[in-house]
C-alpha cells in the first residue's frame, strides 16, 4: 500500500479498530492498535496513534482514556446501547413475518453497531428464540414496495394466494390480480396487512402482506375515499378483530374483574370502565362484528357476557349450538 494512502487510512482504521474491540469493559493500549495496524499492512508510530485519538474525539467519538503506565481506551458511549440492541434482536427474532434468513442477516447487521465482545452477548440473547417464521423471502420488498406507493400516491396490482393441504401455494381467483389503492400498513396478530381500498366491493379490504406475490406500482393514482384525511388507521384497527372485516356495531361487554388487563391490552387505556358488580365491569366499544369477534370472546368462556346488542347475542347463541353439536 502506498504510504500517502496508508497515512490517509491510517485514522479511519483506528476508528473501526476502537468500536469494534473496545466498550466499557473491554480496553485498548495506543501498541495494541499499533498491533493491530500492522495487519493492515500500515505502520505507525505511537504520537502519530495519539494525534489521530485526538482528532476522533474532536470528531465527536466518546473515546475515554484511563490514566496509567500505559494509558488504556475505550468506546463510552455509541447510537445504540447494549440494552437497546439487545431489544431490536429479540424483535427481529421474535418476528414472524421476518424469514430465517433475513433475521440472521438483520442481527448480523445490528452486531456490528456494538464491540464484538457485547456483540457475543446478542448472540447468547438470540439464541433462546426459536418459533414458526414465514417462508416468504419476498415480504421486505412487498413492505418497501406498498410504502413507496402509498407516499406516490399510486395504485398498486398483486397476485394473492393461500396454501392447499399440500402447503403449496394456490393462487385465488385463479391467478387473476387483485387491483386496488393502498391506504396504510399496519401490524395485527403478528402479521403486516395492507388497509386498502377495493373498488370490486366498493370498501375498505385487508391484505396479508406475506401472502402477496408480484407487486407493480401502477401509473394510476390512488381512489380516496370521502374522509381519507381523517382516516385513523390505529383506531379503525382496534374495532376489528384479527383484520377480519364485519358490520360496525357499538357493543356492550361485562368482563370479570380478572379480565382488566386484557380489556385494556386490546381496546387502550382510554376506554370507560364502569362497575357493574363486586366481581365484573363493563364496557361499550364501536367494534367490527366477525366470527374472530365472536372467536376472542370464547377465549374467556364465563368471564365475558355480550349486554347488547340483542343479535349478537342471538348470534353467539347460534355459534355455541354450532360449536356443540360438532361433539
């Protein structure tokens, strides 16, 4: 290497070498990054080493130096704290709409944001996850694909499909594509959907976004419908269940008293919360009636009661008939 690029080089290898050996317990003596030059075939002397510190911390490194016989260094502080990355790890693994692969790609990545002692703890941190990811390598790209959209205010066309019982994959409406103006997209039961609107019903439609294949942003601009500016997509998500869409009703519940951090966890802590006895309270709530509503209240068996409406009571009489006459 010739010397006026080596002496160019010379900082910015000093740089990497202090992010990725040294952190709070981990130090570094001005010969040990003399050492480690050397592997980059750049020899240095040591008031030049310390010139170059400086400079880094002119820069804006938090670089601190411990005082001694042979003064030690270290990285204080970086963008992202240990803690921090460890919680984008556990979000990354715990994902499923994120593959293996691109999970391993993604905690690589975020590895080298910390020194390579710490980044063995991410490791360690990853390794207690183990749970059921998609298969869809394209999910990443339908995600950049639908936002881009979105922000150029375009239609967008896409084959859907679902799986046989052969768990390969079986296009609907017979590989036809679906066509229609995104709205938003928004994260529900561990899945990405697209809000949309669909003018083959004339209303708001749900997507899986995993279950999407070949997406094109069209030419033709987004339909909006009246009130788009107002649309809430994080209120228009906590009325319906799972991103099944059904009929808006207002809808009174009494849960038991053991059921208050579930109610709160799916509704948010603004929603009114009146005794109704010693051992229950009710609530009323704009919700989206479908057979997932009816499904999350069986979850709680005769800890929840439908108050009212009358047909949704009458509806979740004929589910339970339903539901006992298959044993």
């Amino acid at each position: 290497m010739a010397n006026n690029t080596s002496v160019k080089l010379k900082i910015l290898y000093i740089m990497d070498i202090l992010l990725e050996k040294t952190d709070e317990e981990n130090y570094i003596t001005v010969n040990d990054i003399i050492t480690e030059l050397k592997r980059h075939n750049i020899s240095a002397e040591r008031k030049s080493v310390y010139s170059d510190i400086e400079l880094l911390k002119f820069y804006g490194l938090d670089i601190i130096c411990e005082k001694g016989r042979s003064n030690k260094y270290f990285i204080a502080s970086r963008d992202f704290e240990l803690a921090e990355l460890k919680l984008l790890v556990d979000s990354v693994q715990s994902s499923k709409f994120i593959t293996h692969k691109k999970s391993n790609e993604l905690i690589k990545k975020l590895e080298k944001l910390t020194s390579s002692s710490q980044a063995k703890e991410l490791d360690r941190h990853v390794i207690v996850r183990d749970r059921v990811k998609t298969s869809n390598e394209r999910i990443f790209y339908n995600v950049d694909r639908l936002h881009r959209a979105i922000h150029e205010n375009k239609q967008v066309s896409f084959k859907y499909f679902d799986y046989d019982l052969n768990k390969k994959i079986e296009f609907r409406r017979n590989g036809n594509r679906y066509t229609l103006s995104p709205y938003a997209l928004t994260w529900s039961n561990e899945h990405y959907y697209l809000i949309s609107y669909y003018e083959r019903y004339n209303d708001i439609s749900n997507f899986r976004v995993d279950r999407m294949m070949d997406i094109n942003i069209l030419e033709k601009d987004r339909y909006l419908i009246e009130g788009y500016e107002e649309f809430n997509v994080a209120e228009y998500s906590r009325k319906i269940f799972n991103m099944y869409i059904g009929e808006l009703e207002t809808v009174q519940l009494e849960f038991h008293n053991s059921l208050i951090n579930v109610v709160i966890d799916k509704f948010g802590q603004d929603i009114i919360i009146r005794k109704q006895s010693d051992d229950s309270f009710k609530i009323k709530v704009e919700v989206e009636i479908s057979n997932t509503f009816l499904g999350w209240l069986f979850m709680f068996g005769n800890k929840v009661k439908i108050i009212s409406p009358q047909k949704l009571k009458d509806n979740m009489k004929k589910t339970v008939k339903e539901v006992i006459n298959l044993y």
